[in-house]
C-alpha cells in the first residue's frame, strides 16, 4: 500500500534555481565584481587602526573608483543612453562626480586629520547607495540587459580598458 506522501516531489531534480551573477552577462559581471572589490575594502578599512596602513588602503579604493566610475563614463553609460532611463543615467553621473570631489578631499588629507575617517566612512556609504541604484531590479544594470547592446562584446571592451586604466592611473598595475 502506498503512503500518502508515496507521490511527493522529494527526490524531483526539477527544482527552481535561484538567479545568480552567474547568468549576468560579461559587462555586468565584471562592475558587479568591481562592486564586491570595494565594498570589501571599505569594510577592512573600518578595522584598520594604522595610519599608515589606512593610506595605502585609501589609496587602493581611490584607484579602484577612478577607474570604475572611467569604465562606467567612457563605456557603459553612453552605450546604454536611450536603453536606460534618462533620469537614472544622469543621476549616475552626479554621483559619480560627488565620489570623485570627496575622494579628491580625502587624497588632500593625512589619516591623522580631523574627519579623514568620517570622510572615507561617508564615501563608503555613498558609493554603496550608487551600487545599489545600478544593482537593483529596475536599475541600470536590469535596464541594460533587456536592451539592444551585446553586453558580453561591452564586457570585453570593459576588461581591456580597465588594464590600460590601471597601467596609466596605478603606475603598472593590472587588474
């Protein structure tokens, strides 16, 4: 005699999948990662008690949003005017050049002056409120992948201008 429960899907391999970055296509995935990259370093940073140590870790975040907000500015956002929002892309761009005045503020500083951490704090938390603008659904990014333009050839153009960034702006570095 059968059980009750003889008929159940437990042994179904036809389960739902959650979405993950994996299906992102290779635009996407690299500033998503580029994303990851410093919002890990902001939150090392917070547990950072050297002055000395703060400064260099400073200036690696600095790097990495220079030439992210580049990669954003020079590639992806004018590709994708007319496929995003207007508003949204715009407003991108505002914060970018926000990032870039307080990052700019900070490289004036020494991590021993008034404010420095509050400064590097506070750009944390402006640059986790623009990823998370790009990263939501109904943002850029979910914008830009219903559109027309091949985010994966986007994402090969992304990658080679990032080394050339990294050699100009990071003295020989390559991501």
């Amino acid at each position: 005699m059968a059980t009750p429960h003889a008929s159940s899907a437990k042994g179904s391999t036809t389960r739902r999948r959650r979405r993950t970055g994996l299906r992102d296509p290779l635009a996407v995935r690299l500033l998503k990662a580029d994303h990851r990259e410093v919002e890990r370093m902001f939150d090392e940073y917070e547990q950072l008690d050297d002055e000395s140590e703060k400064l260099g870790l400073f200036d690696d975040i600095a790097l990495a949003l220079k030439v992210h907000t580049r990669l954003e500015e020079e590639i992806l956002y004018p590709a994708e005017r007319g496929e995003v929002e207007d508003d949204m892309l715009d407003e991108a761009y505002v914060e970018h050049d926000g990032a870039k005045k307080m990052i700019a503020e900070i490289e004036a500083m020494a991590p021993s002056d008034e404010f420095y951490d509050a400064k590097v704090k506070v750009l944390g938390e402006y640059v986790k409120h623009h990823v998370k603008e790009e990263e939501q659904p109904g943002g850029i990014f979910a914008q830009a992948k219903k559109g027309e333009e091949d985010l994966e050839a986007m994402g090969q153009r992304l990658k080679a201008r990032k080394d050339e960034l990294m050699r100009e702006l990071g003295g020989g570095r390559v991501s």
